[in-house]
C-alpha cells in the first residue's frame, strides 16, 4: 500500500486555529470526499488527521482539526505534507496520471537520448515545471510544446530540450 503527498499546510489562518493548505491537485471536489490524511510525525510515523471543516477559497483550502483550536496549537502543522493512501484516489482514464508517478520516470529527449530522471514537480503561479536530473539539472514546463508523450507503464517520458 502507497501513501501519495496531497498537498502541505502552507500557514495558520484565523484565530480558531484553522490552516492554509495547499492541495496538489487541480479537481478541487475530490478534495471534499478525503474523510482522513496522513503526516509523519517525529518519529517518522503516519499520524491520521482528521478535518472537522473543510473550505476553499482563492485558491486554496482552510481545515480545521479536532483539537487545535489556536493558531498557536497549529503551528506544527505549518510545511507539514499531507498524504492519503493510494487506494483513495480515484480512477483515471487511459491518459491520464497522477502527478506522484512522474517522478521517477526516465526522460529522454527528441533524439532518443536519455537526459535524466524527472526528481520533482513544481508548482508556480503561472505553470508546472518538470525537474529532471541527470548529467545536468534541467526544468522543463508541463507544456505539449515541451512534453511529447508521458508513458507510465513503461516508465518514460520524452521531451523537447529546453534551449539553455
């Protein structure tokens, strides 16, 4: 059984103790149906948390936990990831993936030249951002202009080079 990151708590927000929270994903409904999230504590053990309220708002999502009821008891949870098991999510069409198993795949490039392993997906204001690292570091944009095909049973995607 996997646990896949949905997003991170970002800062507290109010005075009842609610956080900002990040989510990951663009269909914002599926957030409402996660009755639970996971966090590794300190000790490197998942600790359930469970939301007793749940927003969206410009952009992002306020919850409220069941016993952090001040800013001050949520400040622990401020850059925390938040996780939920696999079999939560929900199914995907054919072309479709989730963004947790990118990582990992093996890049190669228009020529069929293997340039790296995507590490990471950023997220910016304006687009997502692929890292992929190999000889060198390179970020390439989540555009069609960039990203020819993402293969996920097979583990690779290819792409166009950005010029550098």
């Amino acid at each position: 059984m996997g646990y896949v990151p949905v997003g991170r708590v970002i800062s507290t927000h109010g005075i009842k103790g609610e956080v900002k929270f990040q989510y990951y994903n663009d269909e914002k409904e599926v957030f409402y149906e996660y009755a639970s999230f996971l966090v590794k504590n300190e000790n490197n053990r998942w600790v359930t948390f469970e939301p007793t309220e749940k927003r969206f708002y410009k952009g992002f999502f306020y919850l409220k936990f069941k016993g952090f009821d001040s800013p001050e008891a949520a400040l622990p949870l401020i850059n925390k990831e938040f996780f939920v098991k696999e079999e939560q999510l929900p199914p995907l069409n054919d072309d479709e993936y989730y963004e947790y198993q990118l990582i990992g795949l093996k890049v190669i490039n228009q020529d069929d030249i293997g340039v790296g392993t995507v590490s990471e997906v950023m997220h910016t204001g304006a687009q997502d951002l692929i890292v992929v690292r190999g000889e060198k570091e390179i970020i390439i944009p989540m555009v069609e202009d960039y990203i020819l095909s993402i293969d996920i049973v097979n583990k690779t995607m290819t792409v166009v080079e950005p010029d550098t």
